[in-house]
C-alpha cells in the first residue's frame, strides 16, 4: 500500500472508537459499521466481501464511495462534493498514476501537470 492510498484509508476511518460514546455496530467481521455520536451526527461504512470499504458516511454527512480492482488495490473514489480521485497500477502492481478531480498527476510521489505526464 502506497503513502497516498495509506492517507485515503486515514481519511475514511473514524479518529477513534472511543468518540462513539452513544452507540457502535460491527459486521458479522467485526468491521465498525455504523457508530452514533454525543451529538447525534452519525457516520456509516460498507464493506465488500472483501473487507474492503466501499462506501462511508463522515460526521459531517459527506460520503465517499470507493471501487478497487481484481487484485484489491484502490482504484476510484468518489466524494460527495463531486471530486474524484483514481489510481491505475501496472501488470506488477505498483502505482503508476494519481489522479485528482482538478487533473493533478502523481507520479513517483511528484505532482505533473496533465500536459507533462506524458514525457
């Protein structure tokens, strides 16, 4: 797992179980699911048989939705904001490409512009 898919999963996981001080739900896997706060804001997930999340509901009520490939490495998210991110891996696995909704590149941890990516 790459230092930008390390920092997807940071984002979508929840700061801390003991947040939830009102009420938690596990999946029969024991993966959090549904976790009720003090202040009645709530934040969901969904995961794929896999065990990977597919879709979150944050505190403040915006989601992500995400999509990976056959071998299980994150390709898509989509936020509720409207911005996308992608990855695409090559035959070996290893991250080729970044890329976010204003068309910012990563390649090898370095920002390209769309027009230089491919020199």
């Amino acid at each position: 797992m790459n230092k930008e898919q390390k920092e997807l999963i940071r984002k979508l996981n929840l700061k801390s179980v003991v947040e939830c001080k009102e009420e938690c739900k596990y999946n029969k896997a024991g993966q959090l699911t549904f976790c009720k706060y003090k202040d009645g804001t709530t934040t969901e997930r969904h995961y794929n048989k896999a065990g990977q999340i597919t879709f979150c509901k944050f505190k403040d009520g915006t989601t992500a939705e995400c999509k990976y490939n056959k071998a299980g490495q994150l390709t898509f998210c989509k936020y509720s904001d409207g911005t996308t991110e992608e990855w695409h891996y090559n035959n070996a696995g290893k991250l080729t490409l970044w890329k976010e909704t204003n068309n910012t590149y990563w390649i090898d941890g370095k920002p390209y512009r769309k027009e230089e990516k491919w020199k």
